[in-house]
C-alpha cells in the first residue's frame, strides 16, 4: 500500500488493520503492534520499502536528528551515493548553507514539542544544482513510555500528472491571468470566483492537478515566479517581491524563507 498523510498518527504509523509503528530505542526496531501480538520490523527493511520510490525521500532519525535509515531516493537527490554516505549524519552535514539548517531546525521542533510537521510545502535540492517542490510531513516516535526517541518522515515531490481536459478552461484562464499580474490581492477565494468553482471544487481540483490546497498552489506559483527572477535577472530583491505579488520586501523575504530554507539573497548567490 502507499503510505500518505491519512495514515499518520501521533508517535507512529498508522497503517489501518490495527498495524501501528513506533520505535524501540534499545533495538532500533520499530515495533509492530496488532491487537494480538507483538512484531518488530528493522528500520533497514522498512527503508528498502521506500527504495521503489524515487519521487519520495523517507527517513528515520533518533533523537539527536541523526540519520538511521534513509531510502536511496534521499542520498541520491543529495548527490551522494551510498546510504553509509548519510546515516550517523544531519540534515545540515548532508546538505551545506541555509538549505540543509531548515530540516535540522523542523526535526529539533518536532523532537522538542512532539508536534508533528504535516504537509509542509517547500522547495528543497534535487541533485544539486536542480531544485524540485516537496511536500514534507514529519512526525515524532515515542517509546512504550511515551518518550520521543526519534522521527519518521518523507518528503514527497509535487509531480502530478493529469490529463489537459481533466482542468476547466476557466481555471486555466485564471491562471494564465494571474501567472501575468500576481496581484498581492488574490487569494483562493479570488480563484474560484474567477474560475467559476464552488471553494470546495477548487480545492478537489488543486489537490488531485498539483497536490496542493488552494493556498499552497498560490504560494507556489509566486515562488516560482521568484526563483526564476533571482536566477535569471538582476532585478532587486524589492523589485522582484513587488512583482511576484508580496505587499514588501520582509513579506516576500518571509515566504521565500519558509518555502527555501534560505533568503532571496543567498539563493541568487546559490543558483549562480
């Protein structure tokens, strides 16, 4: 089956069928619990799980935020190439600069608070230079005792493929329109209006094209915009905010942090 954000519940996985994953920090097992009996699964094999899918990073941390099991798809998009490359290691040794202390600081959140990071859109490296979208969901794992000992996670990357007649034309005008003018005024209710959907529609219709809420489409489409200004002009960093719809440059220099990891600056200074 395909793990998705549904299965995921606090300290574990939830994998339907009374299937639970949590973390046996004397083993480094993730122990299997059913209502029966109990099992346990190496982390190693549940990460080899992970290898057939090249569109996702999946990891497992301890509680210092160290690498204890990696898919390949994570040591490969980090230009890396074995597993023994990562494991022992952070986010911040395996990726340098701003970009590789994000993940480091979101793991340190999650391991202090036991808050799980669910759905987090973000632009991450792909093979440096390259860069791709990712949704990112983290959540802690606790012991029998309710101890946080480490966290589990992937990182999925935005590549929906549908087919053209699959958007309404009216939608597709509206985004044509607003990939021309992004207006700091438009929101997702501004796109379903202009799109002639209900905001429940737009929602079905974000989530199964791109994977994304309304909100999150939005922000992407303005960051894209960003990065491709950044890397291709030398406009200012107030001129690009002003164009890609940010009411000022603290604005925008906040939603491209969040959404990079890193300042409109420094990722000029990084894409060239």
């Amino acid at each position: 089956m395909t793990i998705s954000p549904q299965h995921i519940v606090a300290g574990g996985l939830n994998l339907g069928n009374g299937w639970s994953f949590r973390v046996n920090p004397r083993t480094k097992l993730l122990e299997t619990m059913t209502s029966a009996s109990n099992r346990s699964v190496d982390v190693g094999l549940l990460a080899e799980l992970f290898d057939n899918t090249p569109d996702m990073a999946f990891f497992v941390k301890d509680a210092q935020g160290r690498y204890i099991a990696v898919n390949d798809s994570l040591v490969q998009r980090h230009g890396w190439r074995e597993k023994q490359d990562v494991l022992g290691k952070k986010s911040s040794d395996i990726c340098e600069g701003e970009l590789g202390t994000v993940p480091s600081q979101q793991d340190q959140r999650v391991l202090r608070t036991g808050k799980a990071l669910v759905n987090q859109l973000e632009m991450q490296w792909y093979r440096p230079p390259m860069m791709t979208w990712c949704l990112t969901t983290k959540l802690p794992m606790r012991d029998a005792d309710g101890t946080i000992v480490g966290l589990i996670g992937f990182s999925k990357d935005v590549r929906t493929h549908v087919e053209p007649e699959e958007i309404p034309s009216a939608f597709a005008e509206t985004l044509a329109a607003f990939e021309q003018h992004m207006s700091p005024d438009v929101t997702p209710v501004w796109f379903a209006e202009r799109s002639q959907l209900t905001a429940r529609r737009l929602a079905t219709l974000t989530k199964k094209v791109f994977d994304l809420t309304p909100g999150q489409f939005i922000a992407k489409i303005r960051i894209d915009a960003a990065t491709r200004l950044l890397r291709e002009t030398n406009l200012s960093v107030s001129e690009i905010a002003h164009q890609c719809g940010f009411y000022d440059h603290s604005a925008f220099t906040r939603a491209f942090r969040k959404a990079t990891g890193t300042t409109p600056r420094s990722f000029r200074q990084l894409a060239k």
